[in-house]
C-alpha cells in the first residue's frame, strides 16, 4: 500500500499515528522521530479531548497543537527583556513609541480566553443551523425539522447536532486566546465545507460574532431564535433565503 494511501485511510478512520518514545524489548532497531516529537501529546490525550467535545480526533490533535504552538508564542512575549548596553542618546533623540502601537502590544499580549458555545446543525445536504446557546437547540431543531417537512426535504437528511465550547478545555497551561478560538473555530468550519455545507443559518451574537472570521458566509442571521419564530416577516426572509440556496428562486 501507498504511503499516502495508509495516511488517508488512518485518517478517514480517527486514527492518530502513534511511534514509541523508548525502544520496545526485542523489537528492530526503530526509525525515531525527531526530538521535538517527544512534546507531542499522547493518544490518550487526544482521545479524551475528541470524546468530551464530540470531534473527531484528528481536530483534537490540531487544536492541542494549536495551543502548544500558542502558548510558546505567549512564553516569548511574557519573557523578560535582556539587558541592553547603556544608551548615549538624550530624551530628546530617543524614539518615541506612539500610543496606538503601546495598545496594540497590551492587545496581543492579552490571553484572557472568551467564552462561548456554537450548537452545529446540518440540515439538508447542504445547509448549516447554528444558535448560541443549549437553551435554543431544541427549539432550533424542532423549527428545522417543520422547515424540512415545508420544503419537502426527507427528514433524515438532517443529522445530530455537534457543540463547540470555548475554552475546549479548563486548564491555565494552555493558551486558548481569541486568536487560539479563531483558529480552532476555523479548522471546524472546514470541516464542515469538507462534508458538503454550503450556506449557514446562524441564530445568536455569539454565532454572528465569531463564524464570519473564520470564513463562513451567514446566509441568514438572527438576533435570536425566537423573534423569527415570533414574526412573519423574519420567517419570510429565512424561507426566501433558503429557496435562493434550494434553487427555487
């Protein structure tokens, strides 16, 4: 078997690539990888995250390399400065930092990781639900699932809604920035485009706040689920835009 074909049927299964850090007991003499492998999270690592946020695995390892890759980042501008040799220059010919470039550094340096939840959706073959909050999934659902039945679409077409939570894990070790979440919430989105989804419903500030940034094209969006449900004519717009995407308009 291709080598390339052996990596694609690993990953089409889940499987994370696994290579021993010490040398097995009456094993060949191995193929080590390079010294940096050794910081590699370990399968079990992997496998925990993939499981309490309902991903599959191989975006668990993207997101803990992902947050390894930041916190050494966050490590090199925390560190201090080292000494400088003593500067001849007078107060008058020493540059002066602008204030906006002095906001700018407080800004990156901030690694306060944001708080929020996206429910995931598909509808369809090609549509995307997503609210903001536990409370509106049932009810998101069971408006999709009506919707469905007024478009004449088959009912299991639509599939088991998946949660993103942010931070993806509570520990103080690992860097989960808002551009650590960007990223995260980018590498799920094509995970979905990867799957077929072309167009998004999004219901909720946290859903119209961070799917734009990671590429995602809103084809319809709501303050809140249930002021659509509530007004003729937000269930108006959101049955025009879903025609538009169906070809029907």
């Amino acid at each position: 078997m291709l080598e390339q074909t052996r990596l694609d049927y690993l990953q089409a299964m889940g499987i994370t690539q696994w290579m021993p850090r010490e040398p097995l007991p009456h094993a060949p003499q191995p193929r080590w990888l390079p010294q940096q492998a050794a910081n590699h999270h370990s399968h079990q690592e992997v496998e925990q995250l993939a499981q309490s946020h309902h991903i599959p695995p191989v975006m668990a390892a993207e997101l803990l390399a992902v947050g390894d890759a930041a916190e050494k980042v966050a490590e090199k501008l925390a560190a201090p400065a080292t000494a400088q040799p003593a500067q001849t220059e007078t107060a008058e010919t020493q540059p002066q930092v602008p204030a906006g470039d002095a906001a700018t550094t407080a800004e990156v340096i901030d690694l306060t990781p944001p708080r929020f939840e996206l429910h995931f959706l598909p509808v369809g073959q090609r549509g995307l639900w997503v609210c903001s909050s536990q409370q509106q999934l049932d009810d998101m659902m069971r408006f999709a699932h009506r919707v469905m039945l007024g478009m004449g679409q088959p009912i299991e077409m639509m599939q088991a809604p998946l949660c993103f939570r942010w931070p993806f894990i509570e520990s103080s070790h690992q860097d989960q920035s808002s551009a650590v979440a960007s990223q995260a919430l980018a590498a799920q989105w094509q995970h979905f485009r990867a799957q077929g989804v072309a167009y998004v419903i999004a219901f909720g500030d946290a859903a119209r706040q961070w799917l734009p940034g990671c590429g995602a094209e809103l084809t319809f969006q709501a303050a809140d689920l249930e002021s659509v449900m509530q007004s003729a004519v937000e269930k108006r717009r959101l049955w025009q835009a879903l025609l538009a995407q169906d070809g029907r308009l």
